[in-house]
C-alpha cells in the first residue's frame, strides 16, 4: 500500500508527539515504554499497522492491554493516529511509532512487549524482494528480541503464497504452532473469529469474497 502524501501530515506529527514517536524517541525509550501510558500492563504491538483501523479497535475492546501500532510510511501513521484522535482523543493504551518494524530490538527490550501482529503485510511476490517481507527471517530475529521466551506473532493475510511462505519461515526459525493455532478460512470458523477485530485489508478481502488466513507462532 503506497498512500500520496498529505501536505498536513509532518506537521500534525509534530504536534502529538505525545500520541505519535518518531524513530529517534523510540530509540531513547528502550525499556521505559510503559511510562507513556496511563496503566502498567502488557504490550501488543503491531507492525505495518496501516490507517490503524485494527490497533484502534484492539485498544477500545481491550483496556486492559497497551497497544501500539508501527507504520513505515509518514502519511499511513498520520491518518491512523489523527483519525483515531478525531473519534475518541488520547486513548491512555494506545500509541503510535512512525518507524520501521525491522530494527525493532533498538525500541525494545526483551519481553517489553508481550505480542506482535502481523496484519496483511505486504506480499513482495519476487524473489528478490524475499528479505523485505515481514515474516523473512531477519523480522523475526528482530521480534524473538522483544517478545518474551515463547513469545506470539499473530499473522493475517488475504495472500496465499505470503501464508504458505510464512509458514516455512516460521517453521525454519524453529517457531511452533498446534492445528488450533491456524485457519485457512477465519471468517468461516465459528469460534476463532471470535473477537476478531477486522482490519483495512481484511474488509476489502472479505468484500470480494477471499478467505483470510490466519496462525498464531511461536517462538
Ligand atoms: C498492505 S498494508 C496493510 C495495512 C493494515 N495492516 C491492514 O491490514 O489494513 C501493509 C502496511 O505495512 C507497512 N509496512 C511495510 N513494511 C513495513 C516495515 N518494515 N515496518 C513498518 N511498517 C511496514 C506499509 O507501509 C503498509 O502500510
């Protein structure tokens, strides 16, 4: 997803960088992330997050988690968090990091955060694009740094060949799931669809009548 840039987005940035961090003041917050928000509690973090539909509905069904949504692209993280400001102001367990999901073990220490979610990552289908894929292996060095031992990557995509792909690179890292752990049709399981809360992609999907794929890993 390549969104055209908005010509207010660097500034309204600025201007709630107590909502929004910015690469350098994630860097600085390693092991303080829980001083941002108002409850010490664990934090689910996902990575690609989009115009945030998703984060933000995680952060209203569940108050007692600490979420936050990382986005690569400057116009992505802006519209997800004014958006969000706009409907329901400063969410006291929500925030926002623009940055980059690779690279994550400089924001965090290990076991700051509790899970990560993966929702409908862009598919990079050649070859040669293998390493900017988000389930590649050096991704998932990167959230075995952060997560605790056996930590959880929550992955949802529309793609096919992204979930077969993931699934071999999970299982090459030495990550481990049961058969309760994925669903090549979620919309279609009664009981895993359960307080699904769908995202962007996952409605446009839906719309044209695509299975969404979904696995729980472990490391
Ligand atoms: C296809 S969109 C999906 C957005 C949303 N998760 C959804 O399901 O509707 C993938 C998003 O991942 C972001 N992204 C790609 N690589 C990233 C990275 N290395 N770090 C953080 N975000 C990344 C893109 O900018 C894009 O907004």
């Amino acid at each position: 997803m390549h969104l055209r840039s908005k010509p207010w987005a660097s500034d309204w940035l600025a201007e709630h960088s107590d909502i929004v961090i910015d690469q350098d003041r994630a860097t600085a917050q390693i092991g303080q992330w829980q001083s941002l928000f108002d409850q010490e509690q664990p934090i689910y973090l996902e990575i690609g997050s989009g115009k945030g539909q998703f984060i933000l509905g995680m952060a209203l069904a569940h108050p007692e988690i600490n979420y936050i949504g990382m986005e690569i692209q400057e116009t992505a993280i802006a519209i997800a968090a004014r958006k969000s400001f706009d409907q329901v102001g400063t969410l006291p367990n929500l925030r926002y990091i623009y940055g980059n999901g690779n690279g994550v073990e400089t924001y965090f220490e290990k076991g700051e955060v509790s899970k990560v979610y993966l929702n409908f990552s862009d598919p990079w289908p050649k070859k040669r694009h293998e390493s900017r894929r988000l389930t590649y292996k050096s991704f998932l060095k990167s959230y075995e740094a952060v997560l605790p031992e056996h930590g959880e990557v929550e992955f949802k995509t529309d793609n096919r060949h992204l979930f077969e792909y993931s699934m071999v690179s999970f299982m090459d890292y030495g990550m481990r799931w049961t058969p309760e752990d994925y669903t090549l049709d979620l919309h279609a399981d009664e009981d895993k669809v359960q307080g699904n809360i769908e995202t962007e992609y996952e409605q446009k999907f839906m719309a044209k009548g695509q299975p969404i794929y979904k696995i729980k890993a472990h490391f």
